[in-house]
C-alpha cells in the first residue's frame, strides 16, 4: 500500500526551491546580446544540463555545437538572414497588430540582421537512433519530445548563469549550408539554432497570463486561483 508521506528527499531545501522557481519564472527570451564570450566552463555547464532531460526510452538522440569562432558564427549569422528574409513576413507593421505584436517582431527582425553578433551559437540536433532505420521510426520532429525538453534545460541552465537566450528555427531554410559549414554528418537533423549571451536587457519577470484563465481543477472550468 503507498506510503501517504512523502520522502523527505522528494523536494529540495526552501532555499534550492526558491532558486529554482525564481529561473523558471525570469527566463525570459534575450536576442539582444554584449559581445563578452561565455567562458568554456559555463558552456560546458549549460550543454551539461541539456543532456540531464528526460528522454523517451533513454535513447538521448540529441547533439550540441557549441559555435564559438566569429568568423563561423558570421557565416551562420548571414545564412539565418538569408533564410529569414525568404520565409519570414517582410510587412513589419499590420494595422491589426497589438504594440506587444509589434515589438515582438521588430525584436526578430533584430535577431535575423544580428545573429552572428551573438558570442555563442548553439546548434542543437537530432542524431538518429539504431532503431531508426526501421520504417516507422520516428522524425526529428516526432521526437521533440525529448529534444526540445533539452532545450529548456539549456536556456534554465543558461538563466542561472545570468546567460540569454532564445530558440530559432529558421535556420531551417538554408540546413544544409549550414551543415556542411559544420561538418554535421547528412543523417544528422538539425533542431534549433540558439543564441546566446550575456543580455544587455534585463531578465524577467515574464508576463503570462493568470493561472485562473488556464488552470482547472478536475475538470474544465473548475479554475485555479479563482
């Protein structure tokens, strides 16, 4: 029969508790980044705690490139403008969009004409797995259940660094390049293209919605907070 006491070592000390919630609740998106590099141990750190995820059957099908060298993060930066320009909306303004919706895109529009600015990239990508030669393997994108997990943990790990970051995918549209600038094998998918740095804007806190608008208890409609 299950015990009704918890363990003592289910939760960490108040201190550790209040540490974590407050990273979780400040971890705000950054694109806008001082040039300092990120010394080699904290990258490492964060890469670490990426690796620390959850993983469907353990399988960790994840990979990290860690770009440090400018001149391969120009390279990376003026492919991530070319792939922007091509497949994101040129209209920066719509007379239907909120202020917020307006900011939020001029910030993007930062990022494409800036991302090799960043002191670090980090190129996060799916390696596929033994089992995947099967037929009904799963995609990088099906397994997004364990990649982008990872990602959290690099941009939690990178907050608790006072790091920024923000995830992209843009890159997408010009993969290949991009691979072959790397020397990422061809079976290997890429995921998401992270910039990081230590932020020139200041971290959270975030602003959300309240958790009675999306929290319910047992049933629809039964509101948290309420």
């Amino acid at each position: 029969m299950p015990s009704s006491t918890a363990p003592a070592t289910a939760a960490l000390d108040p201190a550790g508790l209040e540490a974590v919630l407050e990273v979780m609740s400040t971890a705000r998106a950054m694109r806008h980044f001082h040039p300092d590099p990120v010394p080699d141990e904290v990258v490492t750190a964060m890469v670490h705690a990426a690796t620390r995820a959850p993983s469907g059957k353990n399988a960790q099908p994840w990979a990290f490139v860690a770009i440090r060298d400018e001149a391969v993060r120009r390279e990376v930066g003026a492919l991530y403008r070319e792939a922007w320009y091509e497949t994101m909306p040129q209209t920066m303004q719509h007379p239907t969009e909120k202020e917020w919706e307006l900011r939020g895109r001029r910030d993007w529009e930062y990022l494409a004409n800036h991302m090799g600015d960043a002191p670090l990239l980090v190129l996060v990508c799916y390696v596929p797995q033994p089992h995947d030669s099967m037929p009904d393997a799963p995609s990088a994108e099906e397994s997004a259940g364990s990649l982008y997990p990872a990602i959290q943990n690099l941009l939690l790990a990178a907050r608790a660094y006072g790091v920024g970051g923000c995830l992209t995918t843009v890159h997408q549209a010009r993969e290949e390049p991009i691979k072959r600038l790397l020397g990422v094998p061809d079976e290997v998918e890429t995921v998401a293209l992270i910039p990081m740095g230590y932020p020139l804007r200041s971290f959270g806190p975030v602003s959300r919605k309240p958790l009675a608008e999306v929290g319910h208890w047992d049933r629809w409609g039964v509101v948290m907070g309420g």
